[in-house]
C-alpha cells in the first residue's frame, strides 16, 4: 500500500474517474447522500462544541450547555489567556511551556531520523555490498516491533546506563531534564518506516544520472548532497509532515521519556494530566486541548494532499 | 530555572511583566537549544561528509558506507534491538530484576482476574472498533463519491486523525458529562437523551459496561476517515472493464457490490481493518485520559504502562509487553507481507 501511494503522483484532486462510477451508482440514492451528510455532521459536532465552549465565559461554561451559545452568543477569549498565561487550574503556571516544549520536541525529532534515514537508504540503495539486501530487509522488518516493547531497557539505559557483568559500556548519561531522551527515542522508532520509505524513493532515481555523477569523480557524499537530497524532496516532506504530526501527537514516548515537568514536557502529557485532575474546569480544558489541536489542523487543511500519503504510508508505524 | 522562576511569579500573581519577561526567555532558550541541536547535527554531519569525501582509493568505498549506515544502525540496535531482546528477558525475571521466576509473570498475567479483565476488554476492543470503524468507512467511501461537494465531506470525516488521541478523548469526554439531572446538562450525550425523553441518564463514564463502548466511539471516530480515504482510492483503482461486464452480465445494486467490488478491494479492505486492528491494541491514550483505566475500562496497552512506569512491576509490565507483541506480530506481519506482495507485482 504505501509505496504505492509514495510513487503516485499527487492527483488533480477529485476528478470523478469513470471507473467504479457504475458501482456508485448503484448505490446512489437521496437515501445514502442523506445518511452521509448526517454522518458528517455527527463527526463535526464534537470538534464544534469544544470549539465554542473555549470561547465561552466561565460561568456560562459551568450553568448551560455550549448549544445554548447560539442563542445567547458571549465570547471571549480569556480561557485562552487563563490556560496559556495563567495556570488557572487550581495549580500555578500556564500551558505556555508545555506548548512551547511540544515544538522544541517535534522539530528535531523530525528532522533527525529523516536525514538519517536518508543517508542509510541511499547507502542500500546506490553502494551495494555483501549483505546489504539482508540488511535492508531487517531494517524494514523492525517496524513489527512496538514501543511498548523498548520502553522500560529504554528508560533503564538512559537513567543508569550500561553494564555487562560489572563492567560499564554506557555510563549513566545525566539526561533527565532535558529533550534529549525524548529526541533520541523519536529518532530510533522511525527509523524503520523511514529508511523503507526513502529507499523506495531513492532507489527508483534514475542509474544514468548516478553513474555519470560517478564518471565526473563525484564522491558519494558529494552525490548524496547535490543529487539525492534534491531529487527527493516529495518524498522527504512527506515523511517529515508524517513524522512532526507523530510526534506532536505522541503521548507515551514524552509520559515515559520526558516525565511531567513543565521544563520538557510537551502538550500531550499536561493535557492528559489535567483531564484526569481537573476535569471539571471544562471552560480552561476546552481552550487547552484546542490549543493543542492548532498546529496539526493547519497542517492538516493546508498540506492535506501530503499529509494523507505520508499518514497511508506510515500507518504500520507505532 | 527560568521557568521555575516563572511559575513562582504566576502563582503570586503580582508581577505580570516579569513574568512576561521572563516567560518568553524561556521560550528563547528552549527554542534555542532545540534549534541549536539541529544546527550541530547538521554541521557535525557536513564537516564528517567534508573529510570523508577527500578519502580516495581502497578505503573510500568502505568509509562512506560505514559513515552512510553506521548512525542508523548504531541507533537500532541500542533503541530497537537490543532493548527487544532485553524486555523478553526481563519479563522472566522479578521486579527488581535479580530472582529468575521462570514464566510466574505469565502465569499471573493469565491468571489473575483483574487482568482477565483487562485482557477481555483489550479483545472486545479489537473485535469491535476494528470492523466498525472499517465497515462505515467503507459505506462512506461507496456513497461520498458520488456527492457533490465531496471534499467537503472527506475532509471533514477525516480531520480528527490529524487530533492528537489525548486532544480526541477530552473532547469526548465533554460530550459524556453528565450531571445531577436537577442541573443543567451541558454534555451533549446526556442533554440529548433527555430531549428525547430519557429523564434520568446515567454518568456515562461510570456505568460498566457501557462506558467500553463508548469508549471505543473515540476510537471510531478517529480511524473511519482513514478507513474512508484508502477504501476510496481502492475503489477508484478498479478497472472499469470488470465494472462494465458484471453489469452487461445483469449485475447492479448490491450484487455488483458483494461479487464485484468487495472481492476486487479485498486486499485493501484487509490491510486497513489489520492496521486498525494494531492501532488499537497498541493505543494507550485514551483509556489514559478518559478513565485512568478506572470503571472497568483498563486495556492491555494501559496495564502495560501503569505496572512498568507507575508501579514499577518491571517484570510484570515486560511480561504483558512481550503479550502485546505477540499480538501485534501476526497482524503486522501479514501487512508487511502484503505491502512486498503489492511491490513485487508492479
């Protein structure tokens, strides 16, 4: 599925094929459009009723139901000042540096599996060796392996490093409040579906191109830089969209790396923390969890097209 | 230290312009470092591919290959390989990881009952939201077509996959509050049944079993779109000749859709049902958020969290990730078998 989906060309969106129109057809009726509609809407409600409900003042929050704003509209945008700035939760200290936190993790756990993700499938791909189409397979493999599988050694290597019979590989790294845990367990859970993806993409480029490159003395990283990277873009941006909204969504990677402090923790983990504590200041953790949701829904309407390839193909991923 | 500074003036209250300040030294610092990282990575990496590439001759080949693989391997083997290998052996061991138990961590996960609950749940889950999420996606896929404007519809259906589970379950969560019914109601759950004449609903997180159920809505929610959008493609992909001659054989309506579309998409229509299927047994969010695994509603992936990391029954907690892998492993071994399946035949 995904590699078919890496190589197909970004469609015209929509234009109605012939093809499977007859079985639509068939199954066409105002009866269907109807049940369709209503399904829409039933799926949107939700979202719309979090939506106002943030806007709305406290006290209307806690007396009425969010409907009622539509006859009684009273916005404001307090909330947002209250959870972002304020705490207000009955503990002090805004979402601020959660929210900020969240960015601080998703960048750079994008951008690192990715450019060594690529490095490693271009090796695969254009510098053949004994055993690299093995190598290539267990590195693909590893994607049937889940998170919940690697987290306590993890942690353990993290907190008090390494050590084999009283001889220590790894000292105990002092990385507890800082991101880089979190970083480094987002960059090795990606990179199975990553190389896989990118040497799909890399291996299809064109020999002609590589082996002139070659014949001009070009070295492989010369290559890589000026050929490789350029030619992959597509594919690269699609993976990074994949991979930033993964992250940024991501809670069990951040509660078990990152823990629950507002120096490293990101969006995900206070939210879930306060859903559970303060769950009946429905007016602050409304805007909290809109908050939330800003930046994966601009990414989602604007880079919709992407995002849908690069989601198909990493939906083994986890 | 900033930010704890920060936080001190929040609580007081009282100095809103420092805080500012403050707050957004904050942000710069941790943007920085964040920035900063992604700087070094990528001028540690320029300057390696600098030396190398003046590396000529019998060794320049073996180098780059070295320098091409070596940090994605190093990091499988430290972050995938090797804890792997690890948590299988810790989960015969004690907590504390010094006695060996043998298989008492799987006799226990098997065993005991507040775990057979669990595992009973995780595979209601499994049966239920899987195929539901799967089965409307599919009706979805077969009538939005067809619509005008259809964009708006898919989009719509598919946005909360773009919603963080976490950002999923509190919006859920607020449409099943329920309140004394002397109150206003301002769940919509509960102010609907009462439009319709149900005057004394109950707190719907609460009551076992349903709240499984509902639950598992949240997971519906998020993966029919998902369901819809590949489904759809397939659907699209089908050749119009077979279309064509199942209808001159006299072939419409939901014959042509049981005889001709579902076994023409039925590759696709497998894969999205296992992909869901491993979603939702490894998702542990919204237990987390919505109940804590409270009421009932514990899930295996949930368990697995709160003995390794709040309990910290590390034998125990392996034992029960060594059973979500095993779960996970047929599923996602068929996917994978079916994704190489897909490549060999173009």
């Amino acid at each position: 599925m995904s590699s078919q989906l890496m190589d197909r060309q970004p469609q015209p969106s929509e234009a109605p094929l012939p093809p499977a129109k007859a079985v639509r057809k068939a199954f066409s009726s105002p009866f269907s459009s109807l049940l369709v509609v209503v399904l829409t809407v039933l799926w949107t409600i939700p979202t719309l009723g979090l939506l106002v409900t943030s806007v709305r003042p406290k006290q209307d929050v806690a007396d009425s139901g969010w409907w009622t704003f539509f006859t009684h509209p009273d916005a404001t945008l307090a909330n947002y000042h209250t959870v972002l700035f304020e705490g207000g939760f009955g503990v002090s200290g805004g979402l601020m540096p959660y929210l900020v936190n969240s960015l601080a993790i998703s960048v750079p756990a994008t951008v690192f599996p990715l450019v060594i993700a690529a490095m490693a499938a271009y090796a695969l791909a254009w510098v053949p060796f004994r055993g690299s189409d093995t190598l290539f397979f267990l590195i693909f493999a590893l994607q049937v392996v889940p998170l919940q599988m690697t987290l306590i050694p993890l942690l353990q290597l993290f907190s008090g490093g390494a050590h084999v019979g009283g001889a220590t590989i790894v000292p105990a790294l002092n990385l507890s409040g800082t991101y880089a845990p979190v970083w480094l367990a987002h960059t090795m859970f990606a990179l199975p579906l990553a190389t896989f993806l990118l040497h799909n993409f890399i291996s299809q480029l064109p020999r002609d191109l590589m082996e002139a490159a070659v014949v001009d003395g070009a070295s492989h990283f010369k290559i890589f830089r000026s050929i490789v990277l350029p030619l992959c873009t597509p594919a690269l941006a699609s993976f990074a969209i994949f991979q930033f909204l993964w992250v940024w969504n991501d809670l069990l990677v951040a509660l078990t790396f990152a823990g629950g402090t507002p120096e490293v923790a990101p969006m995900t983990v206070r939210l879930a923390q306060l859903s559970g504590s303060f769950g009946g200041h429905w007016e602050l953790l409304t805007a909290g969890a809109f908050l939330s949701m800003i930046v994966p829904l601009l990414v989602f309407f604007a880079l919709q097209r992407y995002f849908v390839r690069g989601l198909l193909s990493g939906s083994v991923k986890g | 230290m900033l930010l704890t500074g920060a936080t001190q003036l929040a609580g007081s209250g009282s100095a809103g312009a420092l805080l500012a300040d403050s707050g957004w030294n904050d942000v710069a610092v941790k943007l920085g470092n964040s920035v900063g990282a992604i700087a070094g990575f990528l001028g540690v990496l320029l300057v390696v591919f600098f030396a190398a590439g003046r590396a000529t001759g019998r060794f320049g080949r073996p180098l780059a290959i070295g320098i091409f693989l070596g940090p994605a391997l190093l990091l499988l083997l430290v972050g995938l390989v090797v804890p792997l290998v690890r948590t299988v052996f810790l989960s015969f061991y004690s907590d504390d990881s010094k006695r060996f138990l043998g298989g008492k961590n799987y006799s226990w996960a098997l065993t005991t009952d507040s775990v057979h609950q669990v595992l009973l749940n995780t595979l209601l889950w499994l049966v239920v939201a899987p195929f539901l999420a799967t089965g409307l996606g599919l009706l979805l896929a077969l009538w939005v077509d067809r619509m005008r404007g259809q964009t708006v519809y898919k989009s719509l259906i598919f946005m909360p996959m773009a919603i963080s589970l976490v950002g999923a379950s509190i919006i859920w969560k607020f449409v099943y509050d329920a309140r004394d019914s002397a109150q206003n109601q301002i769940g919509l759950l509960s102010q609907t049944v009462i439009w319709l004449g149900w005057k004394h609903p109950p707190n719907w997180i609460l009551s076992h079993p349903l709240n499984n159920f509902l639950l598992m809505a949240v997971m519906i929610w998020v993966q029919t779109g998902f369901a819809m959008v590949v489904l759809s493609a397939a659907i699209k992909a089908i050749p119009d000749e077979v279309t064509e001659a199942a209808r001159l054989d006299g072939a419409g309506g939901l014959r042509l859709f049981w005889y001709v579309t579902v076994p023409m998409i039925r590759t696709t229509l497998v894969v999205v049902l296992t992909t869901v299927m491993i979603v939702t047994l490894k998702a542990f969010d919204i237990v987390r958020t919505m109940t804590g695994g409270n009421f009932g509603t514990q899930v295996l992936a949930n368990e697995m969290y709160s003995q390794s990391f709040v309990q910290f029954n590390v034998g125990r907690g392996s034992a029960l990730a060594v059973i979500l892998f095993l779960a996970v492993l047929p599923l996602v071994g068929y996917n994978i078998v079916q994704l190489r399946k897909e490549r060999a035949t173009r």
